[in-house]
C-alpha cells in the first residue's frame, strides 16, 4: 500500500530514460521511522512497506531508529550466501557467527546464507570473548563472520590463552570499515578475509569474490 501512495499517477511504460528514471520518487531510509507510524490495516509496524500479513512473517526485527524489519520464511530471504560462496565457503564448512542475534537481523541475516549452502553454524553473538575462542578451539570451525575488529580480538585472545585457533581459514566480514593494515594482519594470520555490505532494509547489496573469480577484473 505505502508504494501504491508513493507512486500514484506514475505510468510504469512512461519510464522510457534515465531523465524520467530521475523523476521518480526516491524513499529515503530516514523516512522509514515516519513512514512506520502510519497505520495500514494489519500490516502493522511496517507502514504499508510489506506485501504479506503481518502474522505470516517469520521473525520481526528491530534495528537502530527504531526502523522495524520484517522476515519471512523463505530460505536465505537476505541473500547472503553468494557473498558467503565468494568469500571460498562451501557444503560442510563450520561457520562461526559472532553478528548479534538480539532484536538486529545481522545473526540470522548471516546464519540463512550460511544454512543455504549446507554450512553448519555456531550461533556465537557478541561478547563472551574467551567462550568464543574455547569453542572455536574445540569445534574447529573454518570460517568466521562478524565484524573485522571482533575477529581481531578473538584472535589476539587465543594467542593470549595459547588456544589453538588455525582451523579458522576463511572470513567473511562486515558492519564496519576494513582498512588494508588489518587485512594484512588477518591474512599474517591464515585467515582469507573478505567483505559484503548489507542492510537490515535490502539485505545483500555488494560483496567481494576471492581475486580468481573476478575482483582481478572490476
């Protein structure tokens, strides 16, 4: 309904070029907060941006703002396993998820892309620094997400409790900058770090492929 309102009198076969392309109303994500407090019957707390019920949902998110984020139960609804494949996951890899899964999507965001490619997932969240490493020790997981920084101090930390954490050989990272000294220091360590970028309101948006399957040619 809320995309109904916003493109009213919009003739889908008048948009022929990109000048007619730039008159289109653009929904900018500050407006979500606004736009959330209208009401639109039972698709409630989403101002009419949904196009299912409210109770077909599967999960229901609440991200900074607060800007509400629906889920529905379709496999990896967020997109995220061809972020995951390019980043050199495959069928059987352990995944350990240190994104949070409290009332943010990131978690599940990870963990749906990770179950789409048959990757079992350790669901670790944020925090508890020395539980994590004792379980990477002890499950040996190949992968890490998270953010850089997290994966940095996991790292340090098992250095520092002298736990074995070279199982870990591939990293797919986001929610914060990766600047090239700390890729550096991740892959020092054997550990093949790669980035997405993705929202709560788009899901996957862009991504990096390991360099023989094309970040050599963009």
């Amino acid at each position: 309904p809320a995309f109904g309102k916003l493109l009213d009198g919009i003739d889908p076969e008048d948009v022929t070029d990109r000048a007619a392309l730039a008159r289109l109303p653009v929904l900018r994500k500050s407006e979500l907060i606004e736009r959330q407090k209208e009401k639109f019957e039972d698709r409630d707390p989403f101002g009419g941006l949904t196009a299912v019920k409210t109770s077909r949902l599967g999960r229901i998110y609440a991200s900074p703002g607060p800007i509400y984020d629906p889920e529905v139960g379709r496999e990896d609804y967020w997109r995220l396993a061809r972020a995951l494949y390019a980043a050199g996951f495959r069928l059987g890899d352990i995944v350990h998820n240190s994104f949070s899964y409290h009332l943010t999507p990131a978690g599940a965001m990870l963990e749906s892309g990770a179950r789409a490619l048959g990757c079992p997932v350790i669901p670790a969240g944020t925090g508890n620094t020395e539980l994590q490493v004792r379980t990477i020790a002890d499950v040996k997981p190949k992968g890490y997400v998270g953010t850089p920084s997290f994966l940095k101090i996991v790292l340090d930390k098992g250095q520092e409790m002298a736990a074995d954490l070279s199982s870990l050989k591939l990293a797919l990272v986001s929610g914060e900058a990766l600047p090239q000294s700390l890729r550096d220091e991740i892959k020092a360590r054997g550990v093949d770090v790669r980035q997405c970028y993705a929202s709560a309101d788009l899901g996957l948006i862009a991504y990096e492929s390991l360099p023989e399957i094309g970040r050599a040619h963009v």
